[in-house]
C-alpha cells in the first residue's frame, strides 16, 4: 500500500480506537478500509468515521443569503473549514469584520472556520463539494462563472429552489446543461426555514441525486446529530416539489389574508399538492417524492409558517395590497413570486389543469382580485380527486 494509503489506514484505526465495532471490522478485514479510503461515505455505519472522512471532503458555499449563512453555520459546527461566497462586496466585508451576516441572517456569531470571500476563483478552484445557493434567476449565470475554476470531478449540490422563467428549467437540468458529465450533481431539499437551522433546532431534509451512492454522500457531508437526512434518487421531484410549494404558499396566503378560515387553506394545501404532483408526473418525476419530505412536508411548512416569505407576500395580496407595493419592501427574495410564471406556463406547455396555480398567476400579473379568482377557482370542474397525476396505481 502506498504511503499516503498507510498513513490514512493507520490514522482510520486511531480514529477507531474507542469505536468498538468500527475497530474491529477494521482491523479483521482490511477489505473494508479500503472500501472507506476508497469511498468513505458508502455504508459508513458510524458516525464517529463519517465525521473523520468528511473532513476529507473540501467544501465551498456559493451564496451567503439566509439560507447559505445557516447552512454555513452548519457544516461549521461540524468542524469543516470552507470559503462562504458573498455576492455583495460590502457585506463581504461586513462579515469579515463583524463575524456576523448582518443583512441576511442577524444575531449568529460566523465562527472563523467560515472564511468570506467575494471571490469565486478563490471559493471553487480546488474544492471536491460546492454548495450552490443563490437565486434561481442567476443561477445559470452563477454557474458559468464557476466553471472555469471546477476539479472534473467535483460534487455540485443544490440548495435552491425555483424554476428558470426563460426555459422552465429546474436548476438540475440547468446544472446539465451548463456543466459536462464528470460532474455529480445533487439537491437538497425539505421542510427547513433558515433561522431554525441556524438555531440548530431539530430539522429534516432529503438529498437527490441521480444515483443513491450520490445521494448518500451529500448525506454524509450535511447530516448532523439535528439534522436527519433522507435520500432519494429521484432530483426531478424533489426540485419541483421545492420550487412549486412557493407558488401554493402564496395562494394559501392569500387566503389568510382574505380572513377566509382554516377549511379553504387545507383545501388549497391539498389540492395544491395535487396540482404539483401532476406537474412532476408529467416530466417523469415519481408521485412518491411528493409526499416526502420535499413534497408535502416544504408545503405544509411554507404555507402554515409565520417566517414563510411566500405565505407573506400572500396574505398581503389578500389584505388588498397590489405586488408592486409588496415587493419594494422586500429585503429577501420571495421565490413563489418568480416561480408562478414558470409554473403557469409549464402547465400550459404539458395541458395539466392546475387551477389553483392559474389563478395566483392571475392575481399577481393579471391585477386578478382575490375575491373574483376565489369565485373562479369553486367553479372549476374536475373529474375524481387524483385526475391527471401519473404512475398511480
């Protein structure tokens, strides 16, 4: 065994040393070792070797919103230390200096193994696992940027959610598009407001990849002792579950701001699930996905939570206020309000009846009123409760 294999293997036993199991496996069957040296996070039982391989893993976060700081934070408690991109130079310098994301996500200390930069040369080049969390809006263009500066192999993981306006995309068949095959890609995706990952309280998400052994890797990289996470091989659903909830958020906000009660929200909840599993099925996602994690568990937590954006902007369409006025106020993007046109147009594109999606899209572009889109949307005839969601059995 070469030296650096050595060193590893004899650094994995020392690691071991008070893990019983894990010791003796691998000391009676150095198959096993390898098999970790070679693959660390393929069916590492314990977390004590996860945690030794995962720093192995040379990680960068590409977006310092909300949700990138607190997933910063995150791997930080894991012990990772990782470049943080900052879009805005100022507040780049701001965290630097203040230790804090002052703008996106205020009151959490950024210990020092967080490390800001404005840079993408210097976040990417080199690193094995990136972290994509900007806007979907800039996705594309964020991505063509990294490139340049990407190992062949590197891990891309999205932790996004939204659908591309000009080509109805999700940011996996972006990632597709834009990158070559060398690369693994991934997506995160759940029932997690930034604040309450920040927070570290109890939390679950589930993480897509194209194949399981994909999947679990990203697994091992963010899972911690408060956050479960669940695999799935299905990027497709998980992304259009993620991306669609935002648009139902807005539709059940707008029912709270219409003072309408709680039998119409779950109304929305549900039949709006329904409207995104048809739009899933439709390009080839499973219908199982959508009553994961990704699917039902982001709805009902979008559409009931009081730190939901989405769920913000609708209860003020609801109070009367016109979409202008909402979003000049807005420090933080609300996703559902960009998401609904490429929603509205994808259910034109594949002929699926999703009223409740037509009818947020009407309301917000169309200067729709909610009491008339109400009126419309109970006299929308359909024919049996699961019509038009595919792979049912």
């Amino acid at each position: 065994m070469p030296r650096r294999g050595r060193s590893r293997y004899s650094g994995l036993l020392r690691y071991a040393r008070n893990d019983g199991c894990a010791k003796k496996d691998l000391v009676n069957h150095k198959p096993i070792a390898r098999q970790y040296l070679i693959q660390p996070w393929a069916g590492c039982s314990s977390p004590r070797l996860a945690d030794f391989y995962m720093q192995s893993e040379n990680i960068a976060i590409i977006g310092a919103g909300a949700w990138g700081t607190a997933l910063a934070l995150l791997l930080a408690e894991k012990g990772h230390t990782f470049p943080l991109w900052v879009y805005e130079q100022d507040l780049c310098e701001t965290i630097k200096t203040k230790r804090e994301n002052t703008f996106f996500l205020p009151g959490f200390s950024l210990p020092e193994n967080i490390r800001p930069t404005h840079s993408l040369q210097e976040a990417v080049e080199g690193k094995s696992a990136i972290l994509l969390v900007v806007p979907t809006h800039v996705m594309r263009t964020t991505i063509k940027n990294i490139r340049p500066f990407l190992q062949p192999d590197c891990l891309i993981i999205n932790a996004s959610k939204g659908i591309e306006n000009e080509t109805l995309c999700t940011i996996h068949q972006i990632l597709q598009e834009e990158l070559d095959n060398n690369h693994k890609f991934a997506a995160i995706s759940g029932p997690t407001f930034a604040i309450e990952i920040a927070q570290g309280l109890p939390s679950a998400l589930v993480a897509a990849g194209d194949t399981m052994e994909t999947a679990e890797r990203v697994k091992q990289i963010i899972s911690t002792p408060k956050l479960k996470v669940f695999t799935s091989d299905d990027p497709l659903g998980v992304q259009i579950g993620g991306a669609l909830k935002n648009v139902i958020a807005i539709s059940t906000g707008i029912c709270d701001g219409m003072g309408l009660g709680f039998n119409p929200r779950a109304a929305l909840i549900s039949r709006g699930l329904m409207e995104i599993t048809r739009i899933g099925t439709a390009q080839g996602a499973r219908p199982e996905t959508f009553l994961g994690l990704s699917g039902i568990g982001d709805l009902v937590l979008t559409c009931t939570g009081d730190l939901s954006r989405n769920r913000n902007v609708g209860i003020k369409l609801g109070q009367g206020k016109k979409i202008g006025e909402i979003t000049k106020n807005m420090k933080m993007v609300a996703e559902g309000i960009r998401t609904v046109k490429s929603a509205y147009e994808l259910k034109n594109k594949l002929d699926i009846q999703a009223s409740v999606i037509e009818e947020t899209y009407r309301v917000i572009y169309e200067d729709k009123s909610p009491q008339k889109a109400l009126e419309d949307l109970m006299k929308v005839e359909i024919d049996t409760e699961f019509s038009g969601v595919r792979g049912l059995k």
